[in-house]
C-alpha cells in the first residue's frame, strides 16, 4: 500500500545546497506513490550525505530509523542503491533487520566488489539495466539464492520521464559524455580537459556535422575556450535535460544510427550500445594502466575497452573497430568473472579452479588479452 512506502530522498552531490541534483520540481511526480517523503541531507545535517554512516543497534542509530519511522522495528524490506557506500549503507544499518533489495543502473554493477556479510547476506534481489545483452552482474553473485531482475534500457527511461519531443540532432551527430576523472583521481583537472578536446578533435575527424557536449552533473568543464575557432562552429552544448538514453530512444532509428556517443568509460557508451547507436572509447587503455588495485572502475573501463570501438588520447584520430561484438562466445562474461576473482578471491575461492580451467580452454593470445585487464599482481598464468 501507499500509505506504507517512505522514500528518502538523499543528494551526494557537493553543493548540493545551492545546484541539487535532484530538485523538488523533479521529485514531483514520484510523491504520489509514497506515502512519506524523508530528506536525509536535511535530518543528517550537519554531517554530508556521502559520508555519515552509523554503528547498528547505537542510540544514534535508532534516533535517526525512529525519525524516518514511527515504528523502526516494522521496517521489513529496503530499496537501495549502492549499498557498499552511504547513504545507503547507513540506511541499511539503520534498520538492520529489514531484507534487502537492490538497484544498480552502471557498469559497476558488472564487476564483483568485497562486501561484508553482514549486508551482501541480507540482499534478496538485484534490479539491474541489462546493459550487455543479458550478461549476469557479478555484484553479488557469490551470495546464494539471489534473484536477479534485467530491465531493458528503454522501459527504464520510460519511467523516470518520457522521451523529449522534438531531439535536437540532425545529420551525422557526435555526443560526447562528459564524467568526474580528476576527482576519481584518474587525472589532473587539464588532463581532463584536455581528454574532452580530444573527443571533440576525434569526433570531427570521423565526420560528425555537429557535436553535442553533454557535461556531467558534478564537472561542469568549461570546454569552448579551450577549442580553436574551427571546432567551435560544430560545437555546442547537450541542451535536452533528458539523460542521454532517453534522448536517443526520441531519435527515429535511422537517425540513432548515425549518431555517435564519445566517452571515456561511461556507462552510456554500453548503452548506446544497446540502442542502436556507435559508442567510441577515448583513452581507454590508456586509463586503464593507471589504476590500481581493487579499483572499482576496472570493469567499466575492460567493459568498454572491450566492447567499444577506440580512440587513443594523442596521436592518430583513428577509430579502431571494437573488439568484441555482443553477443559473442563467452569471453567478456569470462573477462567479468576474471576480475571478479581478483577483486575478492576470499570471497569467490570457490571459483578459482574452475575459472582457471575456463581461462586455459582459450587461445593463447586470447587468454593473454584476458590477463592484460587484470591487476598487475594477479597477472599468473594461472590467473
């Protein structure tokens, strides 16, 4: 019932203060199905969304579940995203008997991640886009019993809004996907301007009439200055407030298929993908050696470093094709499992001999471009 449904409503941007991420107008039509709405950045403050977190059972902890419901002790399920990190994992130590369910719309999700038993054992369910063509997520897939729930890209976005009216492409279009690398760590704040010139630079070589630039919420890049005068009459800003996957299911397919998505490793590189559109990697490789271990971007980048056709950040602006073509004969769900292993053999020890069994079955250059993706200790031959 409606009446029994609390949503809370958490915002992990920054300045979330002065440009929210998610703003009352855009909450709007999500209230009706609620029938409480909690602001957690508003009950925590002072303490910042992305970092307060709570021991269970503490007088704190039933403070904060006690202001959220009446009855803390009546809480029976959660609905949560990113569980390994807060809010989320606050959440779900506020009310430590509820059971879990999950939902995870990246890339990340693909990839296997150390988690403790105390929260992996409660999940019952995972939601997830079906970003590679039905391939298994390999969050949680050491837990036992776990259901998974695929959900095609568009019904997703037919949800949370529907396609604009009128897209704003003509001809052949590139769209570039701005993300947050210098906060990642991944490069220098120039480094990643200088990486979106590059896709910009890449995108006119292989002949877009026009390039959109679509700005991630938490790196608003000012790019025009940074491009000579011959590149800025085919650039222009990504004006529909849409996500980039709800715009392009508002293309006609012939013109989706000429359009072009550019981006390091976001997540709607897969997605255009799926959809019918060109996805380009740009610097995939490159990013790729610069992390380190039980980095949680490895996935994503061995994904669409896979999956993708690729640009190099210097050089030549030539588009190597992708290498793998989905659906393929099992080699990314082998290259998944692979890092999976690596990033939590403790917890996937079960896995190993079969895995390596897998991994020796393959070709040897094959096996070789395998292991390449992997963490610079955990390259044996043995994998």
């Amino acid at each position: 019932p409606v009446d029994t449904r609390i949503l809370v409503v958490a915002d992990t941007s920054a300045s979330h203060e002065v440009d929210p991420s998610f703003p009352a107008a855009q909450r709007a039509p999500y209230l009706s199905r609620f029938g409480r709405v909690v602001d957690w950045n508003e009950l925590i403050w002072p303490a910042r969304a992305q970092g307060w977190d709570c021991v269970p059972g503490s007088a704190e902890a039933r403070l904060f579940a006690s202001a959220i419901c009446a009855a803390p002790h009546n809480v029976t399920r959660l609905v949560l995203e990113s569980i390994h990190v807060p809010p989320a994992k606050a959440l779900a130590r506020l009310f430590s008997a509820a059971t879990l369910e999950l939902y995870s719309d990246g890339l990340m999700t693909y990839g296997g991640r150390a988690m403790p038993t105390s929260l992996s054992a409660r999940v019952d369910t995972l939601h997830y886009r079906d970003l590679l063509g039905g391939l298994r997520p390999r969050l949680l897939d050491h837990e036992p019993g776990l259901r998974y729930a695929p959900y095609p890209i568009a019904l997703i976005e037919q949800f949370a809004a529907p396609p604009p009216a009128g897209p704003d492409a003509d001809g052949s279009t590139a769209v570039i996907l701005q993300q947050y690398l210098a906060r990642l760590g991944l490069l220098t704040a120039a480094q990643e301007r200088a990486l979106t010139a590059r896709m910009v630079e890449v995108a006119l070589a292989q002949g877009a009439d026009q390039v959109l630039v679509k700005a991630h919420p938490a790196n608003q890049t000012r790019l025009m200055s940074h491009l000579d005068a011959r590149q800025r009459d085919r650039v222009r800003g990504f004006t529909s407030g849409a996500s980039v996957e709800s715009w392009l299911i508002g293309l006609p397919p012939e013109q989706r298929s000429r359009t072009t998505i550019y981006s390091g490793f976001s997540t709607g590189l897969a997605s255009a993908l799926q959809l019918g559109a060109r996805a380009v990697a740009v610097g995939s490789r490159e990013l790729l050696a610069k992390l380190g271990p039980h980095n949680g971007n490895r996935p994503p980048l061995a994904i669409c470093d896979s999956i993708c056709d690729l640009a190099t950040l210097s050089g030549s602006t030539q588009v190597r094709p992708a290498r793998l073509q989905l659906p393929d004969d099992g080699e990314l769900d082998l290259l998944l499992e692979l890092l999976a292993y690596t990033d939590d053999p403790a917890g996937r020890w079960r896995n190993r001999s079969g895995l390596a069994a897998r991994l020796a079955a393959r070709p040897g250059p094959v096996q070789e471009r395998l292991v390449d993706y992997l963490p610079a200790a955990a390259r044996c031959p043995q994998a």
